[in-house]
C-alpha cells in the first residue's frame, strides 16, 4: 500500500529546494464540519521564564472525541499538572478558511496580519479557575513541509502547518483565579485529519529544539503494517531567522525502550536525526515531564470497546531531554548542548 502515501515535497526528493510561502489561508480552517470522520485543531504552548509551561487547543473537531472545545494545561515548575478539557457544540465555533481568527465561545484566537510575513498572535483562554493569556511575536516565518500535508490516497489527508516556529511570548496565565505574569518562548502549529489516524499510525515522534543559534522543528511518524511500516521523516532546520532546511531525507535512530505503567506503554530513550556522518540532532531523556493512557478521553463504553474489541492502547508521552547539535553552516560548525521537551504518541 506504499504507493497510496504521498509526500508533497517541491524536490528534487524529500526535501523542499524552494521552501513555499506561508499565506494566512495556511493557518485558516480546512475541513468540512459537517462530514464525519475529519479532525482540526490549533495548538499553542510556551515555555516560561518562571518554570512554568503553558499550552492550549482550540479544537475545531477533537482527533479522538470529535468533539468542538478547548484545552488548557498548565505545568507548575514543581511538575504537577493541571488540565482542563471544555466541550462546546460545533455551532459555537466561528472559524474560516481565510485565517486563524477563531473563537470557541469566549476564547479566542486573534491574529494581526499587518507585519507581513511575522504576523503577531494573541490567544485568550479562560474557563472556570484557570486560563491562558499569551501575544507570540514571531522570531521565523511560518513553515510547512513540502505544501503542508501527507496523501493517504483514497483515505485522505493529514496536513501540518507551523504557523509560529518561534516566538517571544508575554502575558498572563491563571491558576485558582490567580493571574501570574509570564514571558518565554513560544510557539504555535495547526493539523487536520480527513480520515482516523488509528486505521494507519503505529506511532509518532514530535518535538523542537531552542539553541543560542538554531530552531529544530521534526516529526517522525511509523505508518502501521498497513501501509508495510512507511515511515514519514521530517525536519526543519533555521539558522537565526533564516530557514536552511526543510526535509524528510535524514537517518531517524532511536535507541533504547523503557516501558512506563501509566501510560501502558514504552517511550524511546534515545532519538538521533543524521543529516550526514558529520552532522547531526541528538535526543536523551533525561525524565518524563507527562505520560498518560489516551483512553481516559473517550466514554466508558467507547474506552471498552477501544481497548477489548479494537485493541488499542494509546499512550502519551511529554519528555524532557539533553539535545547535543553538531551543524554546519556556511562553513562554521556548531556544537551546542541545552534541554528541551518533545513528545511520543503511541496509537497501535
């Protein structure tokens, strides 16, 4: 079924020679909400200068649930979580296909286009006890792999877009009704799904790397034995504000398995993305920030029926790990060291 996959690279091969313009309409709502079966969300986060993290979902239609609603999660830099899911009816959602001005009931995301090719960001979110008050100022334009999806064939689409690469980030959040003032780095991306994933994706890897020099954006998702394994690269790679590659031909590595009880299956301990014997992206974890069983979503009956009739056993994973970059650029080499986070989805 391998044929049936196709990546939209420009070329020549899985890589992009011209990488293509980021248009507002990119980041605008793309599926039909009146058929079933297709998928939409828009999806920020930040890292915060005072340990905190924050990151939220406007969904448009949820990739489990199908439903319209938000999601706000907070970690506090003790480590603990807090994580709200709010459901709303798809008539609350106010979207078009021209931008990302979206509102889900009162929450919002509003966009100032007026910057040209860094338009500025602010999303407001706020339920009950808890909230996200963020404007990202972008640092690199918007990017896409290829034209900004991955053919299914007759299945469909499964389409990425990143918006914001990366981002200065100032604002509020709110816990307990208490607003706490904030600023990092943030960032910000949008998928739709025109067919359910669970039918092809064993898996997938996702995650960015933050250096004094460089901003990593990758994926690597393992297609099941439906479609032989085929594994989808990706990667982009930017010097300064300056993207210098945007491709899926490298070699992904991953070493090690470590099974974890909540999440009912294992995360990867080591990941590496080589470009070529001398340059490279590697991954270590150092520990699990978040790993949770993905059926707790669904209702009693659907999670039965996922997990004794189906036989999934989705699992979450939000890592913390050593990133080591060794680059060449313009005929300087770069070797820098730091942390970041990244995520490991496992659907089979």
């Amino acid at each position: 079924m391998t044929e049936k996959i196709k990546e939209v690279w420009s070329g020549p091969g899985k890589k992009d020679g011209k990488i293509s313009e980021f248009k507002p309409e990119n980041d605008g709502l793309h599926i039909d909400m009146e058929k079933r079966g297709n998928f939409e969300w828009w999806y920020f986060d930040a890292r915060l200068d005072n340990g905190y993290m924050a990151v939220g979902f406007f969904r448009a239609k949820h990739e489990r649930t199908g439903k319209t609603g938000v999601e706000i999660t907070i970690y506090k830099p003790n480590g603990e979580k807090i994580q709200r899911i709010f459901d709303y009816e798809h008539s609350d959602l106010v979207a078009t296909k021209e931008n990302a001005n979206v509102r889900i009931g009162k929450n919002y995301i509003k966009v100032d286009y007026s910057n040209g090719k860094l338009p500025e960001y602010e999303i407001f979110l706020d339920e009950e006890d808890i909230g996200i008050h963020l404007n990202f100022t972008p640092k690199i334009r918007g990017w896409m792999p290829g034209e900004g999806f991955v053919d299914f064939g007759t299945l469909g689409q499964f389409g990425w877009a990143v918006a914001i690469p990366r981002a200065d980030v100032k604002g509020t959040i709110k816990l307990d009704n208490k607003e706490i003032e904030v600023k990092g780095i943030g960032y910000h991306d949008h998928n739709w799904i025109t067919f359910n994933l669970v039918r092809v994706v064993e898996y997938w890897h996702w995650g960015r790397v933050y250096s004094d020099n460089f901003t990593i954006i990758y994926a690597f998702i393992k297609c099941n034995k439906k479609m032989d394994n085929y594994p989808i690269n990706i990667l982009m790679i930017a010097k300064g504000d300056e993207i210098i590659h945007s491709t899926g031909e490298f070699e992904f590595i991953q070493k090690g398995f470590t099974y974890n009880e909540k999440a009912g299956n294992k995360y990867t301990n080591s990941l590496t993305f080589k470009l070529s014997d001398s340059q490279s992206i590697s991954l270590n974890v150092q520990s699990i920030v978040d790993a949770d069983n993905l059926l707790f979503e669904l209702s009693p009956i659907l999670r039965f029926l996922a997990k004794n009739l189906l036989r999934i056993k989705p699992g979450y994973f939000r890592l913390k790990s050593e990133y080591i970059i060794n680059l060449l650029h313009d005929g300087v080499t770069y070797e820098e060291k730091g942390d970041t986070l990244h995520e490991m989805v496992i659907i089979k």
